[in-house]
C-alpha cells in the first residue's frame, strides 16, 4: 500500500469505527511532506491536515477558489511547483468537496452577494457566466486539475498528482484519480496540451481558461 492508499484506508476504517486506525507518518517518511491544493472554503479548516492522518509539518496546504487550475504553468501549478522543490514535497494531491460553493449553478446567487456589497461585473458577468458553466462539478474539477497539474513541465515526473474528493460533513475521502496509476507523465506530455490560458478576470482571481468538458 502507498501513501495516499493508506490515508484513505485509514479515512475509511477509522469513520467505520475503528478506534485503531490511523497513519503513522514515521513510516512514512519517504513520502511526506504531502502538497495538498483544496478549496479555500472555511469549512475545510477544522478537517485539516486530520481528515488525511498526516501531521502539519508534514503538510503543506495550498488553497484557491474551487481548487481550481488553470492550465500547466497557471500560478497555482507554480506555486505547487514551488512547495515540492523549495519544501521537499513529494506527492500532490488535489482535494475537492461535496457542496462546494463555486460548482453551484450561483451566478445570480453570486451576482447578487457581490452587487451587495457593492461590487458590479458589469461586462465581466458574460465572462463568469462561461466560467461557471465550465466548472460542471467538483469531481470534474479535481479530474481537469490534476491532468494540468501532470502536464506541467515544472512538475517532476517522479511526483505522483492524485486527485480526491472530500465530505464536508463527515469528513470522507473519495478517489477520483489514483496518481500511482496514471498513465506515465512522460507519455501525458505526448498528448496536446489543453488549449492556452485565455485572460479572463471577471474582477477576482478566479481567472484563466479550462478545457472543453470531456476532455479529461
Ligand atoms: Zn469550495
């Protein structure tokens, strides 16, 4: 079993009731630390670095709106790039959640807390409305994220890119891309790149441009 199997057999085991389950992350060493990209909804801190078994200075946690990533050399990608060669970090993994707030069909949900505090898209709004409608859902997502994530040529490729999804409720880890066994990241970088970043900036950061949906 590697690592990102056992915190999720851990995850498992101990919300079956198995008062013994748990990661030793000393037996894990070669692994850690584990570079995780989550949404940055507060709702995620108290789960945090627990529901993955691993301790903090074992976990360098890097968050976005919607864990979203834009493309192979988006700013994320370079600060993920970042976090395993300045802090050793030796697996990623890209963590979406049930009922995140960015892949609800909001825009006038969203249209109207911005104009309520002041805040009018105006010609921006079209824009957000094709950004949003791309973000189809959070397993969608976390599945785009880690494909740009492996094509990155700042990542290397001995660094597995897993992708998961958490329960916001009970804290339940789900697979939605095991990296371990991906496709060799020197065969994905054969394949065409997904289409440029296109400048998109519907006034915050969440900008830039995904794939067609399916192309994951
Ligand atoms: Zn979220």
């Amino acid at each position: 079993m590697r690592l990102l199997e056992a915190i999720v057999d851990a995850n498992h085991r101990a919300l079956s009731g198995d008062e013994q389950a748990g990661l030793r992350p000393h037996e894990w060493a070669d692994a850690l630390p584990l570079v995780v990209l989550t949404c940055f909804d507060p709702r995620l801190h108290p789960l945090m670095p627990e529901v993955l078994g691993v301790r903090e200075p074992d976990f360098i946690w890097l968050t976005n709106a919607g864990n979203v990533v834009t493309g192979p050399l988006s700013s994320t990608v370079r600060s993920l790039a970042l976090a395993c060669g300045m802090h050793d970090g030796k697996e990623i993994a890209v963590l979406g959640h049930t009922d995140c707030r960015f892949f609800q069909p909001v825009r006038f949900l969203l249209e109207g807390r911005l104009r309520s505090r002041g805040i009018h898209l105006g010609a921006a709004a079209a824009r957000l409305d094709e950004f949003l409608g791309r973000l189809v859902n959070e397993r969608t997502n976390v599945r785009t994220a880690v494909q740009h994530i492996r094509h990155s040529p700042l990542i290397p490729r001995a660094i597995p890119v897993h992708g998961l999804m958490v329960d916001i409720e009970s804290g339940q880890l789900e697979w939605v891309v095991n990296g371990y066994d991906a496709q060799p990241a020197a065969e994905l970088r054969q394949q065409p790149l997904p289409p440029p970043e296109a400048p998109l900036d519907p006034g915050f950061r969440i900008s830039g441009d995904l794939p067609p949906i399916g192309t994951t």
